[in-house]
C-alpha cells in the first residue's frame, strides 16, 4: 500500500486541509491519506480537554471521502506526538510497498531539523511540500542534507485554525472554512468560545 499520512494539531480541522489531502491523492496515487490528530503537539501550546475533540472532529470531517482514514495511534501512546515514533511503528501496523510519505507546509519543513529523531525520521519517510501563497522558499539546503522532498503546487486557500477560533471567538461565522459536521459539532460542544 502506497500510504501518505497528514498529522497535526487540526484545531480544528478546516477546509483547506481537506483540500491539500484530495491534492495529494489526485496528484501523487497514494491509496490513502492517513489523518493523525497529535495528542500532545510537541511544538504548540496543549489544552488536555481539547485532544478528544480534536479527534472527533477530523472523524467527521474525513469520514466520506474513502481514501481518508484517521488514526488514533497517538491518542493510545498519550505522550508527546513525535513524528519518528508514529512512523516507525505504522511501518509495523500497514503493510507499505513504498515510503511513507508526509504532508507538511514549508513553515512546519523548516524547521524540520528541530524536530525529534529528523536524522533517522528523513531516512524513513519522503515529504510532500505545500507552499504559502507568494511565498519565495529555497529548501535545497534540506534536500542536500538528504531530506526526499517534492512539492505541492496547489493553489493557496488562505484558512486557518487560528482565524477560525478567533472568529468563533468574536461571534464570527465559520461557514465554507470547515465542513458542515465540524460546525455543528464546535456549536454543540462550545468549542473556542472563550
């Protein structure tokens, strides 16, 4: 199986995130994006009773689309979610005729070589780049420390998780920025008001 996963906070997860992983199965024939909510993001502040409906709502938000799945791997280690660890243990759960991919953004790209175990993690996965709009980005540095990269060229939709709870926060509509099921489940749960 040709697999790519996409981890991160998602809080909460929105629509252009949906968008780059349809993307990357149009563009690169993986047979599945695998979503990883972090438990414990080594690298954002954390809020305990968040996690739990961070999960639910990539559920939701990636429950009709058959070439998504999510993953509670990190919810069952609790811990620190750290990339290297997750990998190496899906390369023992799927069966992986290729290398892993990774979904990841040239901020997050950048500084790659901060992140846990990154000389033995560019060993075991390859990484799709997507790019901020009008962003001028030079990674060959990376590519010549032996980081297997390639780019998306999606076109940039301009959504963001912060934007999104600010506006929550402010009484702001979030229509068209997340699908309607997250809507419904940030309302029912009084997600971000404060």
């Amino acid at each position: 199986m040709k697999l790519c996963i996409f981890s991160g906070t998602f809080n909460p997860i929105h629509n252009a995130h949906l968008k780059m992983a349809e993307y990357v199965i149009e563009n690169f024939g993986f047979d599945k994006i695998l979503f990883i909510p972090a438990y414990k993001p080594p690298h954002k502040n954390y809020e305990p009773y968040l996690s739990i409906h961070r999960y639910n709502m990539v559920k939701l938000a990636t429950a009709n689309n058959p070439h998504f799945e999510i993953s509670d791997i990190e919810f069952k280690r609790e811990g620190k979610s750290y990339t290297y660890d997750t990998v190496t243990e899906l390369y023992k759960l799927y069966n992986i005729t290729d290398k892993i991919n990774l979904i990841i953004g040239t901020d997050a790209f950048k500084q790659i070589e901060t992140w846990h175990e990154s000389e033995k993690l560019k060993k075991i996965v390859d990484f799709i780049v997507f790019i901020r709009e009008n962003e001028k980005v030079d990674l060959n540095y990376l590519k010549n420390k032996g980081y297997n990269f390639k780019f998306a060229p999606m076109q940039f939709i301009d959504i963001s998780s912060t934007d999104i709870r600010e506006r929550i926060k402010t009484g702001k509509p979030i229509k068209g920025l997340v699908n309607n099921e997250v809507e419904e489940y940030i309302k029912e749960n009084g997600l971000y008001r404060n």
